[in-house]
C-alpha cells in the first residue's frame, strides 16, 4: 500500500515527493537517523591516562620529600612540646630536664639529668616528641627548667630542624633565658 506522498501505482504525483530522507518510501516508514553519539573516543581516554602519568612521574617525587608544611608542622610541635616541658616543670614544682637527640630525632622529658627516669607524657608513653622520619635535630641539646620554669641556660639557645641529610630546614624554636620563653624562627 502506498503512503500518502507517494504517488498511485498508474496516476500523477501530487506534489513535490518529500524523499528516502524524511522517513518515508514506497515501502513504508524507515529508521529515522540516530543523532552523533556523544562522549570520549577511546585514543581521548588514553591520551589522557598518559598524561597524567608523565605528571605523576615528573610531580611526585617532589611531594614524596618533606614539604614546607611538614617542616613547618614538625616545627610547631616542637614548640608546643618545649612550652608543655616548662609548663610541667611549674606545675610538679620541680626541675624538668630535656634532652633532645639529633641522630634519632626524638625529645624526652626526664625527672633526672641523665634521663634514667623519663616523664609520662600525657598519652602514657615516655617520648614526647618523635619527629618525622625524614627530619632531624641540627644537634643533640640537654637543659632543664627549674620550679619556676626558667631554664638552665644564661644565653638563648636555638633547637634547629635539619632534613635526614643534615641540611637546615629553616624551622627553629629560639628559648629566651631566664623566662624560658620560647618562639618559632621561620625560613
């Protein structure tokens, strides 16, 4: 059966013809065309992936180092752990002594000079403070706050942060004398 723009088998045709294009044939309606599909070609995908993995190679070592932040953190925990050591000497109403060491990077608080009786921090164990692998102490440092929690020193003394390869990060704490006052020196 012919459609309606289609001409009868034997007579005139009525009209322009709208063509194969509009869906419609002698032989019935045809499939209208899918429109383009939309979305990423798989040479796009892997183009992509590529590049994100010469950044990755070329970006990440560089935030595998310790980073400024970290430094910087390690810094201020250093600082609070100093203030918390004069704070606990005041506040026992006893000398306080500290003992910082280089080549493992860690602080203790101790009763005695020599360290044989460490002080419980306030999380149960006996290190204060652990720096991060990869940083270190410039040098060991020994000295005590007193009851008032002045400290041992006569003259100002630096705690200096250095990278695992002795390199100075620029991060210090500086502990004033006779007050013990102690503040961060930044890069």
């Amino acid at each position: 059966m012919p459609c309606a723009h289609c001409p009868p088998p034997n007579g005139p045709r009525p009209g322009p013809h709208p063509g194969p294009r509009a869906g419609l044939c002698a032989a019935g309606p045809t499939r209208p065309r899918r429109p383009a599909a939309r979305g990423f070609t798989l040479v796009e995908l892997v183009v992509v992936m590529v590049l994100l993995g010469v950044l990755a190679a070329v970006a990440g070592p560089r935030f595998a180092g310790t980073s400024p932040f970290t430094q910087r953190r390690q810094a201020d925990m250093l600082l609070s752990t100093l203030r918390l050591a004069q704070s606990t000497a005041v506040a026992r109403r006893a000398t306080v002594h500290v003992k910082a060491v280089a080549s493992t990077g860690r602080l203790d608080l101790c009763a005695d000079a020599g360290c044989a009786t460490p002080i419980t921090n306030p999380e149960g164990g006996s290190g204060w403070l652990q720096l991060d692998a990869s940083l270190r102490f410039a040098a060991d440092a020994t000295w005590s706050y007193d009851a008032a929690g002045a400290p041992s020193f006569a003259t100002a003394t630096t705690l200096a942060l250095s990278d695992s390869g002795g390199t100075p990060t620029g991060f210090a704490v500086r502990i004033e004398p006779y007050s013990g006052h102690a503040r961060l020196q930044t890069p």
